[in-house]
C-alpha cells in the first residue's frame, strides 16, 4: 500500500473512531444519575417550573430526536449551549482549550527534561531504579496534592489557584501541574530509555567505539544515547493522549481554568452539552495526535501498512 493509501485509510478509522465515539458519548451521558433542570432549579423548584425549562432546554423531547439534533449541530461545528453557563459549548472550548493544551505540552517538556539524565543514570545505577516504581505506583492527584500543600501552602513558592494571562505567568502558574504530569510519565520513559541503553550498550558500533579508547561519557552520549532515545521519544508521543487525560484531574486539583476542571464542574452539574462536547474535543485532540504519529512513521518507513 502506497503512502497515500495509508493516510487515506487512518483518515478513515479516525472519522469512523470519532463517529462510534459521537454515539457512545451521547447516550453514556443520559445514564449520568440525576436532572440537570433540577440542578439549576433545586429541589424546591414548582413541577410547572421544572417542566418549562425542561421545555427551553429541549429536554422534554424523546432521546432519538436530542441525538439527531445534536449530530445536526456537529455537522455545523455547533456543540450545543452549555445549560449551566447558558452559552455555547464552543465558546467555552475557545476559551478554555489553550490553557490545557499549554499545561500538556509544558507537561511534556517536563517529562523529557526528567527522562533523559534519569534514564542514563538508571543503565548505570541500579538505586536509580526506585524512582521509576516509585512514581509509576503513586497516583498523580496524590502526588499533585502534596506538592500543592508543600510549595504552595507550606513555602508560598507558587500560586495555589489560577492559570495567569501571559505566557510567562502561564510558565510560573502551571509549574506544580506539568511536573505533577511530567513526574508520571518519565517514570515509564525513564523505564524504556534505561531498557534501550543497557540492549545499545552491547551493540557492535559501541563495542568498537570503546575499542577505539573513547572516553565512556562520549561513547554514552554519541554512539548508545542517540541510538536509545528514538524508541523513548515515539513513546512520548503516544503518551501525550495520557497527558490530555490526565489533565482533567491535574486541573481540578490545582484549579486551573482549563478544560478539565470545567469537564468534572459539568459533570457534577449535569450539564449534558458541555460533557458531550468536550469529551468530544478530547477524543480529536487524542486522535490527530495518533494520527500524525502514524502518517510519520509511514514517511519514515514504507513497509508501514495497515
């Protein structure tokens, strides 16, 4: 199969993946316990009340007919209007999206930071292993609560709520989160990248490398690190779809102003539109990432198929 074959059949699995997704989304959010109308009105609210704004809302209407209304208004770009914030879901994707896709992509940064000098010093020193089992068997909103408690509370040394406005306060405000993310991840990289060394080490170019009389950090360095990193670095790129995820419990803990935190609010709200549609946001973000991550290996290489 030729390269353009193959990115014309991802292109269809993605649009196929997102419509089962579309589906699934809808109907699994009306099994969600409770009633969004009484949310907004109480529990003192009169049954005439209740069933006038049900009315407004559209949801007095058989479930069949809210589908086709909500699959009408995907066809336009239209999420539907939040029934909590009584504005478009959209509009809440405009100005809440940049936020999180900064804190995952400095969440990435992170992780990469980390991996790289742990990775190497965990092929070299055992005890560096217990950092990798350490932080893959802690859960994250442990982990971001704690450092909350201990540099935000205890020291002051960052801010406890909030996302800042310029890109350098975005930097200072989402440090805690994206090394909270970052930890979580290159505890698994780190993991890969030591696994990769150790099976380089032993390769035929690092053995004449150290033939050669090369010093040990160069030949780590040039000749097995170089080699190691790609499988760790293809890793990073599938686990970016763990990083939006996880991003959701990250921002409500730190409370950040992101997509996730207003996603559990929404929930906890009943707001049907804005989980439908931010769930559906996320199901993009995660699926062009996967894509491109497709397209490029079959650019790289062309026995890649199907």
């Amino acid at each position: 199969m030729n390269r353009r074959g193959y990115i014309a059949g991802r292109l269809a699995q993605m649009a196929l993946t997102l419509a089962i997704l579309a589906v699934l989304i809808f109907y699994m959010i009306r099994l969600i316990p409770g009633d969004p109308v009484l949310t907004m009105l109480g529990i003192q609210a009169t049954p005439d009340a209740v069933q006038q704004l049900r009315h407004q809302l559209g949801l007095d209407r058989s479930v069949p007919v809210q589908f086709g209304i909500f699959i009408g208004g995907l066809a336009r770009g239209d999420l539907g209007n939040s029934i909590l914030a009584r504005e478009p879901v959209m509009l809440l994707v405009r100005q809440r999206l940049p936020l999180t896709l900064f804190l995952v992509t400095y969440a990435m940064i992170m992780a990469a930071i980390i991996t790289v000098p742990l990775g190497v010093a965990a092929a070299l020193d055992q005890a560096i292993r217990g950092f990798s089992v350490f932080w893959i068997s802690t859960p994250s909103f442990w982990v971001g609560i704690l450092m909350l408690i201990v540099f935000g509370v205890r020291f002051g040394w960052f801010p406890v709520g909030g996302g800042g406005r310029t890109f350098a306060e975005h930097a200072y405000y989402l440090f805690l989160p994206a090394l909270t993310m970052g930890l979580g991840v290159s505890a698994v990289l780190t993991r890969n990248l030591r696994d990769a060394i150790l099976s380089t080490l032993s390769s035929e170019h690092v053995v004449v490398a150290r033939a050669k009389g090369l010093p040990g950090r160069r030949v780590v360095v040039r000749h097995v690190l170089r080699n190691a990193i790609l499988s760790t670095v293809t890793l990073l790129g599938l686990y970016i779809g763990f990083l939006v995820g996880g991003s959701v419990i990250i921002e409500s803990v730190f409370a950040l102003p992101g997509m996730g935190s207003e996603m559990v609010a929404a929930i906890l709200g009943r707001d049907y539109q804005v989980v439908q549609g931010f769930t559906l946001v996320y199901a993009v973000l995660v699926s062009v990432v996967y894509l491109l991550t497709d397209v490029a290996y079959a650019l790289i290489d062309p026995r890649v198929s199907l």
